[in-house]
C-alpha cells in the first residue's frame, strides 16, 4: 500500500517537473487568388498620376494664358489623356501578358517602321515626332521602349539556359543596332540611352556575362562615332559645355537658361516650399514649365519635403514593381515586369538629375508627370501590363 502511494507521488512530480513540448503555432496565410490585381501598386499609380496632374495645372496655367489665352489648356488636354489611359490600363489589367509573347515580331518590326516614318517629320528641329492633325503629336521611341522589352523578355525567357554563353549576347545586339541607329538619326539622344539602360539590365538580369557589355559598349561606341561623322550632332558637345558652367555660360539667355531658370527654382523653394501654386519661375521665366522641368516647379512651391515625396513614390513604385517581378508565374512574366519598372525608375532618376543639373540636359520627361499625351498613355498601359502580371500571381501573407 505504501509502496503503491509513494509511486504515484513519483509519477506527480514526474508530471509536474517534466517539460512539455509547447503545441504548433497555427498560421493561417491570407492567399491573393488568381485574377486578383495588386492594389497597393494600383494605389501608388494613381496616387502619382493624380499628383502629377496637379503640377501640371500648377506649372501650366500661366503660359497657357499667356501664349494661348486658355489657363485650363493644357490640364484639360492631359486630364483627357489621364482618362482614356486610365481606361487602358484597366482593361489591359484583363488581358493575359503572354499573349505577346505571340506576336513578338510584328510589335517589334511595327515599332521599327514608325521609327522610320518619323524621319520625314520635322518639328522644332527634330524628327521625334508624327503629326496626327487634331490628334496631336505621336513620339514613336515611347512605343518603340516597350517593343524592346517584349522582344527581350521574349527571348530571354525562351533561352535562359543559354544566356551565359554567346547567344545571351549577339542576337539582342543585333536587335538593338537599327533601333539605336534609327534614334540617332531623328536625333533622340535621351531616348538612345533609356533604351540601350533597359536592354543592359534586362540583358544582365537574365543572365548575360559582363564581359559582353564591354563588346557592347565598344559598338555602340563605334555606331556613335559613325552617325557623329554622317550628321552634325554638334549639339551634344554643346550640351557638356552648357552643363559644366550653366551660370558662367555666354549663352546664358539661350542655350541654358532653362537649367539656370530650374536651379533658381529649386533654391527658391528651400524646405517648405513657397506654397502650392506660388512659384515665381513658371511666370514665363523657365520655358514650358509644365513639361521637362516640371519638377523644378515641384521644388519650388513643395520644398524639399515635396521633392522627396515624389522620389518616394517612385522608389515605392519601383520596389512594389520588382515584387511583381519576384512573383510572377513565369520567366517571361518576370522579365517583362523588370524591363517596365526599369524603364520607369531610370527615366526618373535621369529627369530628376538634369532638372537638378546633375548631368547634360537630355530631354527626359518625369513620368506621370510631365506634359505629353503618348509618354502618359505608353506609361498607364505598361502599368496595366504589371498589374496584369499581378493577377497571375499567388502571395502568401502569413
């Protein structure tokens, strides 16, 4: 009996004193269900957009009344194109990325053709842009940066296992050469350079070995020097020249004073901003404010506070862009989100470095930003390709 009793205590404080293996945490994870978009990269795009079209009103009224009579001029036209590409994007959102995968070639040649077209078109010294009459203006490189993504996104995805060898070279090079010549030719300088940035990262990103960017470089190198000798593009070198001492500059009231006018407007915005709708520059002091200077104008009446605003947003937009990327279903997914939000965060970066003199002026446009009705509408339907891609993702959020 005693014996019985003293067990039982033993096997109590056995109980008592032995640890226990605490249960498995239960984790739900919320899935996103195939067909469902990504809101927060919807949200950033509109928030942008909407942003965008403010400055726009902003920089613009004052000489749209001047030059025009009509303040509103110029934000009912973009407010026009915000909508119909707003529109767009959203019934692209519906239609399945790889279906362009089917009609590659024909995007890519279309492409080529319009930049041949546009060769008999001159405006403004240039030959950038079509002449649509009533239309408006239609500028064939915007077209021509996506062709080249889908092309590229294309090929890597159908011979990624053969990126590291010649063939992650030589054919993307050979695609490259008549486009890069044929914008040499209008000339597109900016254009040029955002284009051959989004080849080289998408090149690097599927695989392609540094060394070949070397050859790459020496050719294209070796193309510049050949237009340089066929055309005049004296008009380069002027640009280094007016970069270096824009205030020191005998053409001070010619050739630079738009970069002088943009950096008079950043310092006079200092933190705060003199107000939304305040800046003094736009008042016929820096020439067509509204399009790729607009934000000098943001400076100006944002502040500090509102210039590293939009550079929030465009770095928001780029990751959020890249997590598209790292999510997408396929390779061709994958490497068609990359191309899009590279093509979106240099051209930003680029834009924001001239208006700040940081590099030559180029002619780069903000995105969402600067005045122009094909820039805005290639940008919202791009968007409505990652948002595209989006829907054939499934994240898991535990």
């Amino acid at each position: 009996m005693q014996s019985s009793h003293m067990a039982d205590s033993a096997a109590a404080r056995k109980k008592i004193f032995r640890r226990e293996k605490p249960a498995k945490k239960q984790v739900r994870a919320k899935r996103r269900s195939i067909g469902e978009m990504d809101t927060a990269f919807l949200l950033i795009v509109l928030i942008l957009l909407a942003f965008g079209l403010i400055m726009v009103f902003s920089a613009s009224y004052a000489n749209a009344l001047y030059y025009d009579h009509d303040s509103l001029l110029y934000i009912k036209k973009q407010g026009l194109f915000a909508v119909v590409g707003i529109v767009a994007m959203l019934l692209i959102s519906k239609i399945d990325y790889r279906w362009y995968k089917k009609f590659v070639l024909p995007i890519y040649l279309f492409g080529l053709g319009l930049l041949v077209v546009v060769l008999f078109f001159e405006h403004n010294g240039a030959r950038r842009w079509i002449n649509l009459g009533p239309l408006g203006t239609f500028q064939p490189s915007e077209y021509m940066k996506l062709a080249v993504i889908i092309i590229f996104a294309t090929m890597i995805a159908a011979n990624y296992e053969r990126m590291r060898t010649g063939y992650g070279f030589w054919p993307f090079f050979a695609l490259l050469i008549p486009v890069v010549g044929l914008m040499m030719l209008e000339p597109h300088l900016s254009g040029t350079i955002i284009i051959c940035a989004i080849a080289g990262v998408m090149m690097f990103v599927g695989g392609t070995k540094p060394k070949y960017f070397l050859l790459m470089l020496a050719a294209l190198a070796a193309m510049v020097v050949a237009v340089i000798l066929i055309k005049d593009v004296s008009y380069i070198t002027s640009r280094i020249h007016n970069w270096l001492d824009p205030f020191g500059n005998e053409n001070i009231h010619d050739k630079v004073w738009q970069t002088c006018q943009s950096l008079i407007a950043i310092g006079s915005g200092g933190i705060m901003g003199l107000g939304l709708g305040g800046s003094q520059q736009k008042y016929l002091y820096l020439p067509e404010p509204q399009n790729d200077f607009i934000f000098a104008i943001v400076c100006e009446e944002l502040g500090l506070i509102g210039a590293i605003l939009v550079i929030t947003l465009f770095v928001l937009l780029v990751y959020r862009g890249f997590s598209i990327a790292n999510q997408a279903p396929d390779k061709f997914g994958a490497m068609l989100a990359i191309g899009i939000t590279v093509q979106i965060g240099i051209q930003a970066l680029l834009n924001i470095a001239v208006v700040t003199n940081a590099i030559p002026n180029t002619g780069i446009s903000l995105p969402f930003f600067s005045y122009g009705g094909t820039a805005l509408l290639m940008q919202l339907a791009e968007m409505g390709i990652l948002l595209n891609i989006s829907r054939h993702s499934v994240i898991e959020k535990p």
